[in-house]
C-alpha cells in the first residue's frame, strides 16, 4: 500500500514539495525528453516572470553579458536555453534585443504599415497590443535560432465565443499589418500552430460591412473546445522567423467583464 502511494506522489522539479494531485503543477521548460518540468505553484510563478535562473541559480557559473544591452543571461542552462543566442563574432545576445535587432534588419523590406506595428505597433489600438512574458517566447520558440514576435492580442468577446459561429472577428488595422494581403471575399486558409506545437487549419476571408472590409478567421470549433475559450480570455497571435509560422496563444481571463460588442465593431472596421 506504501508503494502505491508514493509512486502517486508528485514532486515539483525544484523545490521538491509533493501532491497527489498532478492539477497542483504547471508546465516549466521542456524537458530533454521532450516532456515539459513539472513545477510546483510558487516555482512555477517565479519562472512565469522570467525570473527563475536568477532566483534559484545565482551562485551558479555560466552567467554571460548580453553583448548589447547588457543583462546577465545564465547561458548553458536548460532552464535559459531558448533566452539568448550565440553571435558569429563571440559572445550572446538576449532574445529581446535579438527580436528587436531582427526586426529592424527585416523591416528595410516589408511595407512601411507592418514596419509601424513592429515599431511600437503604431497606428494598433491600445487594447490590440500584445502583452506577453519571456516565458511565452521560450515556450514558442523551440528552435535557439528562431525569433518570436508579438504581433497583436484580443480580448474574447461573447461573440467570438459562439460555437455556431466558431470565428474570431479580427481588429482590421491588426489584420492588414501581419496577415497575408487577400483580395477574394472567400479567403483561403492559414495554418496556425498552439503554442504547445501542434499544427491548425482556420480559413481566412473578409466581408464588406459599412463600406470597409471586416476580416475573419473561421473553421475554429475544434480549437475553441481544445482550449475552452471563454469571453474576457485574451488569444495573442505571434510570428516566428525565419521560419514564417504564425502562432496563436491564449491567455485566460479574469472576472472582468469581456469588451462591449459596440466598441469591439468600432476598433474592428476602424481603419
């Protein structure tokens, strides 16, 4: 019987504290075995804040400058592995300035309105801004060469929740600045990886309403189950380069109340 029970048991991957319950752990770093570290709430948070190496590892050798900016990276960890890149000429860059850098030698080619939204997202609504941790961009980038870029983020309205529906209304200056430019009102489909990996399908198009172009994505029941979308969540969509994989993420909400469908109309034909 003793056995059983302590073959039940889980323990957090740092601090060691145990449950039977395997709901009382949330996902760390991925695992060389392709699994993801198991990590007790408090552990958990603190590598949710990107703060992990420096809580827990800073007596520990193998911490190197950011050759631009300057931040200590705690390089040849697991835990850090995907927080920086190794530089042609020696020495690491950290993944922020890496996607800032990127970013800047990429938009000498692309049309200037999706050079404004990697600049501050100019011209996007506040309320479109993406808001994402470092331990986000680690999950998605599962390649130490790859760089992840926020594009924008949404609050789920009670519309975009309707399973007969099962589309997400999309903000139009969003759509227009990081989607793929669409002239057929029946669109054409865009395939999406989750954050955990694993490849969707959703099919793109727009319709005229008001004399602008409103910009869908649709075919997404099996998601919207998948992940339990609910109204006040929050789904971010990223890119990663060099590849060209879009990303879509989902945060989920608080009690607040899920935007006001008039505004969200106003913000989504704004152009």
């Amino acid at each position: 019987m003793m056995g059983t029970n302590s073959i039940s048991r889980i323990s957090c991957l740092q601090c060691r504290n145990f449950s039977s319950s395997s709901d009382h752990f949330r996902n760390g770093w991925r695992l060389r075995s392709g699994d993801f570290a198991q990590l007790c709430p408090r552990c958990a948070s603190i590598y949710e804040d990107g703060k992990f190496c420096d809580t827990f590892h800073s007596g520990h050798e193998g911490w190197r400058d950011c050759e631009s900016c300057g931040r200590l990276v705690h390089c040849g960890c697991i835990v850090s592995f995907n927080t920086y890149m190794l530089l042609d000429s020696g020495g690491i860059i950290c993944m922020g300035c890496s996607r800032i850098n990127f970013a800047q030698a990429r938009n000498r080619s692309l049309p200037l309105e999706i050079q404004q939204g990697l600049h501050g997202q100019s011209g996007i609504e506040t309320q479109y801004r993406p808001h994402c941790t470092d331990s986000e961009l680690q999950q998605i980038s599962r390649n130490s060469e790859s760089v992840v870029t926020p594009l924008f983020e949404k609050q789920l309205s009670k519309t975009d929740v309707d399973m007969k529906l099962s589309r997400l209304v999309l903000p139009k200056r969003c759509a227009e600045a990081f989607f793929p430019d669409i002239n057929d009102p029946r669109g054409f489909p865009i395939r999406f990886h989750d954050v955990e990996g694993k490849e969707w399908e959703f099919n793109y198009r727009y319709w005229i309403n008001a004399g602008s172009k409103m910009y869908i994505l649709e075919g997404l029941k099996e998601f919207m189950v998948s992940k339990r979308w609910e109204a006040g969540d929050t789904v971010t969509f990223f890119r990663v380069d060099p590849e060209g994989i879009f990303v879509i993420g989902l945060r989920k909400g608080s009690v607040n109340q899920p935007p006001n469908e008039n505004s969200e109309l106003k913000g989504t034909l704004g152009s």
